[in-house]
C-alpha cells in the first residue's frame, strides 16, 4: 500500500526539511514553491519599504516578510511575502509558531509558478478567512492590485487619477504601482 | 539586465485562472454530464464515472436507503446534490445521508447548506488526492460527522469520524462489517457493497 494521504497539518509542516523551498498547506493540501527571483524579490523589497515605512510612522502595527508562517486554520498555513497585523490585534510573541491571529493586510508577489495559486486559492482562503486586504503584485505584467473584503468576496479598489491606489486597511497612504516596479528597470 | 527579468517569461506556467470560482459560475457552465465542484475557488471537473464506481455507489444507496427508511431515521441521496459549504466552496459528493429531523437542510432548490450526517466519496484514481486531502479538509471544517471513503480498486470502506477538528478512521467491526456513529443500528457488508465489482 502507498502512503495514507490525509490533509496536512502544521504539525506535519515542522518536520519538514528546512531547504528553503516555501511550504504551505491550503485545504490540507501541500502547497512546495521554489525560493524566488530577483525580480521577485525587488518587487517585494519595494512593497516592504513603502508599506513598512508608512506603519513604522504611524504606529499602526508591523509588517512581516516571508518566512513567518500564518496560522489561518487547522489545514491551512500559508507564507505569503507579506503580512500585516494592525496593531489592534496585539504583539505577535516573538517565539510563537507563526501568526496565529487573521492578518489585516496580506501582500503576495507573483512567480510565474505561483500565480494560479496567489490569484484563485490563495485568495478564496484569505476572503474565506476574513483577511480585509489582499494586494497581489506581478512582476512580469506591472500590475499590482488592491483587494478590499466586501461580504464574502474581494472587489478590486480602483486607482485614483493620478495611478495611485489608496488602501482601505492602511489609513492616509497610497501606493504608486510604478513606483513599486521601478526597481525592475 | 535580461537575466534578472527571466521570471517575466510566461513559459511553461499553467493556464492563470484570474479569480476565485464561486457558485454562481457554476450555474452559469454548461449542463454536460461532468462533475463540477469548486474547492478553495478552484474549479474541479471530473468526467463522469467508470462503471465500478457506479456499481459501488448504486449498491450502497440502495442499503443506505433501505435501513434509514425502514428505520424513518433520515434519507440518503446520490450524485448529483450540491454541497454548499461557502462561495468558493460547493461540492457534490456521491452520497449523503441526512437524519430525518434535518431533512430541511436539503433545499427544494438542490441544494444542502448544512452538513449531512454522513457524506460518502467513492475514490477513483484520479480523484484520490481530492477526496483524500482536499475534501477530507474541507468536510472537516464544516463539520460532517461522519466521512466515508469508498476505494473501489481496494474494495475498501473506511469509515472516518470528526473528532476535535480532525477525523480519525474507525476500525471495522469483528466480522468486518462497517457500522456508523451517526446512525446506531446501520451495518454494511462490504461484499454487498463490492458485489457485482
């Protein structure tokens, strides 16, 4: 007989080898991403600045960055690259498994692999787990997108006339896609 | 400057679903004789079944629904009844029981919006990873007390039962028999089960 499946448990994500491949489990179900790109990265070094910097002066909470696990139910644990808890929510203990409380503000950053995942499973789970905000940037199109949580669903945010996006969650700042890609030229 | 931007390349990806999948597209697909379900946001199509599993499935309904008529503890309903657990998430299992004080659960639209006492998959080969991971996770979270797993190939019923948020298989009786949780009195015989297989 081949081996049991069964959904999948943080518990069973801890003893896994730690070979810097991003693990999740999203319906139970073993989600293995390979380290990402450059480009990903810078993408992502931009998003953590502008945002961090807006949250460190307004003292509304802390970002995290990917690796840190986001403990949203029993078969799902997720990594996204981004992850905001206000800091209405308290402080996250430094030597607690992951977050274990519903992020405010989850950002992912699309891989060419991943983008399937970030742009329909990912974000059923975040809408399903009451995540307010989900913003999701890709690197290869430009494109970054704010999500607010409306009822059950996500409803894009519309960009102001000048291309930038306000957040709902992140009160008085807005975001410049093209100064978030510009690292990419 | 090309190398750092290789990632832009669309390549061998996947075709990009661009949202989640919820039940009103559903209504919206074609009426093709496929299984649709969505889990997660994700669309799941499933041709329809091989013989075996039909045999299996009308086998069981038959003894599901001979005992929980007999008895008038509930009714049991096959394929196809949608499973309505959140937007992005509706199913349609190949079997359901539901106790008869519950029977309001079972719209008259087709639609069950709370968990069945007992919901049964009979697995094929290309639906094992869902039914054994996917949906097991997604059944736990709404709560169905009872989920069978049905292995034609195996000629193997395993009955698993939700305990503190997991569900644990349950070991068949003495002479091999399954009995249920759910229904006190409810006894299958595989090999009425697998007859004809």
């Amino acid at each position: 007989m081949s081996v049991q499946l069964r959904p999948l448990t943080y518990d069973d994500l801890s003893l896994m080898p730690d070979d810097g491949l991003r693990r999740e489990i999203i319906g139970g179900e073993l989600i293995v991403t390979p380290a990402p790109s450059p480009g990903h990265q810078r993408v992502l070094r931009s998003l953590f600045r502008l945002i961090d910097d807006h949250v460190q002066r307004t003292s509304m909470g802390e970002v995290f960055f990917a690796p840190v696990d986001v403990l949203l139910s029993r078969f799902n644990v997720v990594e996204p690259d981004l992850v905001y808890p206000s800091s209405e929510r308290g402080r996250v203990a430094d030597r607690a498994k992951g977050i274990e409380i519903t992020p405010d503000l989850v950002v992912e950053v699309i891989s060419p692999s991943s983008g399937g995942t970030d742009r329909v499973r990912k974000m059923a789970l975040y809408a399903s787990a009451g995540v307010a905000e989900y913003w999701i940037a890709d690197p290869a199109t430009r494109l970054l997108d704010l999500y607010a949580l409306q009822g059950d669903d996500y409803v894009a945010i519309p960009s102001e006339n000048d291309g930038s996006i306000a957040s709902r969650v992140l009160a008085g700042f807005r975001v410049d896609p093209a100064a978030v890609f510009a690292v990419l030229d | 400057m090309n190398e750092t931007r290789t990632f832009d390349a669309p390549g061998n990806s996947a075709p990009v679903l661009s949202r989640p999948v919820t039940y009103d597209d559903l209504s919206l697909m074609p009426d093709d004789g496929s299984r649709r379900e969505v889990i997660g946001g994700e669309l799941i199509v499933n041709p329809a079944p091989r013989r075996a599993h039909q045999e299996v499935s009308a086998n069981l309904h038959w003894m599901l629904q001979q005992f929980l008529r007999a008895s008038a503890a509930g009714r049991a309903y096959a394929h196809p009844v949608d499973l309505y657990i959140g937007p992005h998430d509706v199913v349609q299992p190949d079997l359901i029981a539901i106790r008869a004080s519950r029977l309001d659960i079972y719209h008259a639209e087709g639609v069950v919006v709370e968990p069945p006492d007992i919901v049964v998959e009979i697995i094929s080969p290309c639906s094992q990873r869902v039914d054994r991971v996917r949906k097991m996770a997604l059944y736990a979270r709404f709560g169905v007390p009872e989920y069978w797993v049905v292995d034609p190939e195996e000629q193997s019923i395993e009955v698993n039962v939700l305990e503190d948020g997991s569900y644990r298989a349950v070991q068949p009786e003495a002479d091999s028999s399954i009995a249920s949780r759910q229904f006190p009195g409810l006894q299958i015989d595989p090999a009425q089960v697998f007859a004809g297989v």
